[in-house]
C-alpha cells in the first residue's frame, strides 16, 4: 500500500523548498558578482555548506515520511501477509533504537555549543553530567545578523559575537535527528494499523514507471505512423 500519495505537505517540505532557494540564490548572487563586478560575497560557500547539511539531514526524515528510501525486499515479497508484517515492525522497532542513539549523539555534540550539559551513558542517557560550554566558537566567515545578538547574553555571557556562533548551524543536528525519530515512529505506527506495508519504497513505482514508458513508447510509435 502506498502512502506517499495521501501524505500533506509538512515541516521537511517547506524547509526544504526554503533551503534550495537560498542556496540557488545565494550561489547565483555570488556568480553575477564575481564575473560581473570582481566582487564575491566571502561568506557565501560556507553559508551554501551549512545549508547543504541541513536539506540532507531533513531530507533522511522526509525520505522515511513518504516511504521513499530504497531497500531490498527479495525475501519478504516472498512471506506471507504476516510474517511480512512481522518483520517490518522488527525493523522499525530497529530504526527506532537506531534513530533514538543518533538522537542522543547529536544532542551530545551540539550541546555544549549551547551551554548545555551532555547526557551520561555510553549508549542510552542515564542523566546529564557537567560539560564545558564552547559557546565561544563561531563559524568561519558567516557575520552575525542581528536578530541573533540575544545568544549573546543567553549563552556567551555579554560577549560580542563577531561571526556566527556555531551553535546556530549544528542545531540541525538534534532537530534533524529527532524528527528522523519521530518519522520512524510514525511508519512503524502505520505497518503496525495496517496503512503501510514497509520502510522501504514499494516495487508499485518501479511498476508505474515501467507502464508511463510503455505508454510513453505505444504514443511515439502512434506518432510516427501515416495519418495519425
């Protein structure tokens, strides 16, 4: 059963749209200004590079979301209806442990940079323990815009930024993973309720695609014979 047909458009969607459009003109800003005026906005690859990471990493829960990641489904093709079943709510019972261990490394990594405390354990968090904030550390290039300058007295104590702070950028990294989290849940609900058959993009698109370039073909050929 295919659910990426009955799916609304969400967060991952306008995000995204919104990431390559500036990416598109930021890049195009900096050609015109580089062949045409000698000028390039020094700023502008590491802004693209931080904008790049974070359309991939919406783009992993958006690829869950609508059931687009590839796979392989040799062998459950073969199973019955449910032993099928089975087997992908052990697998999204997997992602989920999975998607829940990148949730806490990313929140341990991202953490300090936001004078928070990372999580204990080494695998699931048994608390918090005290961490070094590295509020201090700021991107290459990328200036500080104004809207920010709050950071300054919520996370770096009242000092100037003078470039951006890196914990603007590596926020991604828990957004990005819980949604990823929140998305296999979310499949796994839908497996479990019957709505959705696995995790992986079902072998109906390769169908479809398959039947759109026989009709493609059947209309070419119509096309060239006399008369028509």
């Amino acid at each position: 059963m295919s659910h990426s047909s009955t799916q609304k458009h969400g967060f991952e969607e306008t995000a995204i749209a919104l990431l390559l459009g500036l990416m598109t003109m930021i890049t195009f800003v900096n050609v015109v200004l580089r062949y045409l005026f000698n000028l390039s906005l020094i700023w502008g690859l590491e802004v693209t590079l931080i904008l790049f990471a974070w359309l991939v990493l919406l783009g992993v829960s958006y690829g869950v979301k609508i059931t687009a990641h590839l796979g392989v489904d040799a062998l459950t093709n073969i199973m019955s209806p449910g032993l099928r079943k089975t087997v992908a709510l052990v697998a999204g019972a997997i992602c989920i442990i999975y998607s829940f261990l990148l949730l806490k490394g990313a929140w341990d990594y991202w953490a300090p940079y936001a004078e928070f405390s990372r999580t204990s354990g080494r695998w699931f968090p048994t608390g918090f323990e005290q961490t070094r904030g590295q509020s201090f550390y700021i991107t290459d290039q990328v200036p500080m815009p104004g809207f920010l300058r709050f950071l300054e007295d919520w996370i770096n104590y009242g000092e100037t930024y003078d470039k951006l702070p890196r914990v603007v950028p590596y926020a991604i990294l828990p957004v990005g993973m819980a949604l990823l989290l929140y998305r296999f849940i979310q499949a796994t609900y839908r497996i479990w309720t019957g709505a959705q058959d696995s995790l992986i993009v079902s072998h109906e698109v390769e169908d479809e695609i398959e039947q759109l370039q026989a009709d493609h073909s059947d209309a070419a050929v119509n096309h060239t014979k006399p008369g028509t």
